[in-house]
C-alpha cells in the first residue's frame, strides 16, 4: 500500500509539493443502540493538486464515511485531516461549514437543486453565505454557466432541464466560489450512459484545467476515466493506484449516441413541478 503511494507520487512528479488533502491514521466508530460500528479503520490518504481520483467501494465498505469527512461533513473519531494546509479535524460545526463553503465545491447524485429556482440563482446561491455581493454573484455564475455549456439556459427551473443538464448546474454550482477541490458524490448515478459520459468528459476538461476532482463512485466503467484509483473495503485503504490509459470521455461519445436528439428535449412534454422539494444546500 505505501510502496503503491509513493509510486503514484513519482509518478505524477509531486513528491514534493505539499499535499492539497492528508489523511492520516483516520477511525471513524458510530455508536448506535448499543452497537458498535467501526466504519473507518485507519486511512491514509494524500490527494495533490490537479489530481483526479475516483474513490470506489462497495456498499458498507466504509466510502460513504469517508466522502462525509473529505467534504467536512463529519469529523473523524480519531486522526487528523488536513485540506489546503488547514487542519480541520476538531473544528466546530460553524468552522466546518465555513471550510466547506470556501474550499469545497460539491456535486451530489440527486443533483440537491432548489427545484422552483433559475438554474442562475442555483449557481448564485453559495455566493450568498460567502457575501459576494449582487453584481459580483450574478457575473461569476453566468461564467461558470458558460463554462459548463449552459449558455442560454440560465432562466430555467429544474424540472425544464433534463437529468444531464441539471448536473452541469450543480457542477457550476461547485465550481463557482473557485474551492479549492471538486468532491462529487455519484454525479452519474441518476444519468443515462450518454449523459454520465458527457459529464465525466466536463470532469477531465475542468481536471485539465488545473482543478482537483475527488469522485466518488461504485461503476468501475465510470472510474476509469479519473487517473487514480483508490479502492476501500471493511474500512481500509484496499489498493491505491494510478489509473493505466484511463478512457477519453470524449471518444467514449462517439460511441455512446444520446438517446435524445440535440434540441429535442425542449420538445418533450416537461413533468408536472413538485408541489415541493427543494434540494439541500450546503453553506
């Protein structure tokens, strides 16, 4: 495991760059009605800056607990965390949701969307809880609109976008108050193969560009086009390894028609809004 480490160190040539992300000697223990639940038994992880790591596991494997401490959702029972030099490992709930609001930017599955808000405002909104003013808001989320292929959209509601669109949103949404690293949670689960493609091609364009991405995902097929792969189980660190010819999503299109004609969703019948439910938003 550490000879494997220092191997995806050298060879990415940042050994000795300070790490973005270091976990070390991480537990994490739930005590739930007299049980005991050791999800995380000891994990060291370190993630450089413009890496692209997928994160894989099985269902209990201990993925999820991991992923809640990465984005500073939780804290660890026991070791420490570091992201962007700050320690972050015994800050309070408040510390933590400043953490999150200026150093990570999430993507959910679910896409965690204000359904009876512009896709604008959508992006706008973590802006507001780091008090960047109207002006300043409206400009930087139409330019990380437009990054994603949204021009033209940014006055639609979720329910008048489709399942892929909705994602470019939320990666907007993430991108927008520039953090530090992107952590997307199953950003392809809710997807049909053509979307899910088409998003992990935004994925390796934004990694080109110099930005962390953190994905964490149970498709095999979908962790192959991150560079690095770190596979958990029963709470360890399996297998740590650099992801060899790692797919080219935009290739993979090619392959992979839409099943929906380009302009044709606007033509499709949009489903009933939801009376109510609005999406979580994280400070």
């Amino acid at each position: 495991m550490m000879s494997q480490e220092k191997d995806a160190k050298s060879e990415t040539g940042r050994s000795e760059v300070p790490p973005l992300i270091q976990i070390s000697a991480v537990h994490k223990t739930y005590f739930m009605d007299g049980v005991t639940v050791k999800a995380l038994r000891g994990v060291d992880l370190t993630v450089f800056r413009g890496e692209f790591v997928a994160i894989m596991g099985a269902s209990g494997s201990g993925k999820s607990t991991l992923m809640n401490i990465l984005g500073c959702l939780d804290r660890p029972t026991h070791g420490n965390y570091r992201i962007n030099g700050i320690e972050v490992s015994h800050l309070s709930k408040d510390q933590l949701a400043t953490v999150r609001n200026r150093q990570i930017g999430f993507v959910f599955q679910g896409f965690n969307l204000l359904s009876r808000t512009s896709a604008l405002e959508n992006v706008e909104m973590p802006m507001i809880y780091a008090n960047v003013e109207a002006q300043g808001r409206r400009e930087r989320a139409l330019s990380a609109l437009a990054s994603v292929g949204l021009t033209g959209r940014e006055n639609h509601t979720s329910s008048q976008l489709s399942g892929g669109q909705q994602q470019r949103v939320a990666i907007a949404r993430a991108l927008v108050n520039k953090p530090a690293v992107i952590l997307a949670d199953e950003p392809t689960g809710n997807l049909d193969s053509h979307s899910s493609i088409e998003i992990m091609a935004l994925f390796q364009a934004l990694n080109q560009q110099g930005i962390t991405i953190v994905l964490i995902t149970h498709e095999p097929d979908i962790a192959q086009f991150a560079k690095r792969c770190v596979r958990v189980r029963d709470g360890l660190i399996n297998s740590d390894e650099l992801v060899s010819n790692p797919l080219d999503a935009i290739k993979e299109l090619a392959a992979h028609p839409p099943l929906v004609q380009d302009g044709a969703e606007d033509e499709l019948e949009q489903p009933p809004e939801p009376e109510e439910q609005e999406g979580t938003v994280l400070p």
